[in-house]
C-alpha cells in the first residue's frame, strides 16, 4: 500500500490489458510498494473519468505528494485527451497524467510481444529516456504526457 506521505503514484487503469502493461512497467523499474497504488480495472475510460472524479480528487489537496496516472484507451479518438484533461481540476493538473495506446492495448502485442514484455520494454524506455517503444505509432499520442511524467514523476518515486 502506497505511503499518503511520500511521494506516489496511483495508477487507474481502464482494462485488464492496460492494468497487466502497468504491473509490468512497475516491477520493471523496481519500485518500491509503498510508492505506488494500481487499482483494479474500471471497465471503460469513462469510468476511469468517474473513479478519478469520485474517489481520488477530494483526497488529492490532503495529499500533496500523490500523483495518479489515467490509463486509458484512446480508440483513435483524437479529442479524447482534451475531454479528459478538461475533466481535472485546474489545481492538479500537475499530478494528473493520462496515458495510453492510440487504439487498444492489445494492438501492441503484434509488434512488442506479451503484455508483460510490452510493460517492461516501456519502462526500460523510460528510465533510459529513449522512445524505442514509446515512439511507436500507437504510442507516440503519449509523448507530452511522458516528458511530464519523467519531469515531474520519475526522479521522485525512484
């Protein structure tokens, strides 16, 4: 269970196939359980919208060092992004990222093998600040969000 008190992350995924990518990225880098908190999928990204919303926001200005990540679908949506972000308050937009694959997660598998393996390959990226995987074509809708992510994030939790 995550520590309120030090810096972490929350992690609310859509889907089990989201969920997997993230437990992989996090055991890949190591970290340590007490920084971070994956929830259980919320079926859907608007119910990841809702979940944040409604169990997460009110307990975010009593924990200043939360960070939460919305990993979502974004099923070739291309204002799918803004509606989410337009859904966080204008005081934690700072702690709040939102990632995912262009379509579906699962769609990556074609390219990057197991979900575990694509979680782990998206790690090893991002402690390295590559973008081998994260600049694939169905992930490059993510790179603002990573640079966010490795900015602000990273250099916290590890």
């Amino acid at each position: 269970m995550a520590n309120d008190y030090l810096p972490h992350i929350f992690v609310i995924p859509e889907d089990d196939a989201n969920r997997q990518i993230a437990l992989a990225f996090l055991l890949e880098l190591g970290m340590k359980s007490n920084r971070y908190k994956l929830f259980p999928p919320a079926r859907g990204w608007s119910h990841v919208i809702e979940s944040f919303e409604l169990d997460h926001v009110a307990n975010m200005d009593r924990f200043s060092e939360r960070f939460i990540i919305l990993l979502i679908d974004f099923d070739k949506d291309a204002s799918r992004l803004e509606y989410v972000k337009s859904r966080i308050p204008s005081n934690l937009v700072d702690r709040v990222f939102i990632l995912g694959a262009w379509s579906q997660p699962e769609e990556l598998k074609k390219y990057f093998g197991s979900l575990d393996d694509i979680g782990a390959a998206l790690a090893r990226d991002c402690q390295k600040e590559r973008s081998a995987i994260w600049g694939h074509r169905l992930l490059q809708n993510n790179t603002n969000e990573l640079q966010r992510v490795q900015t602000l994030v990273c250099p916290l939790i590890m």
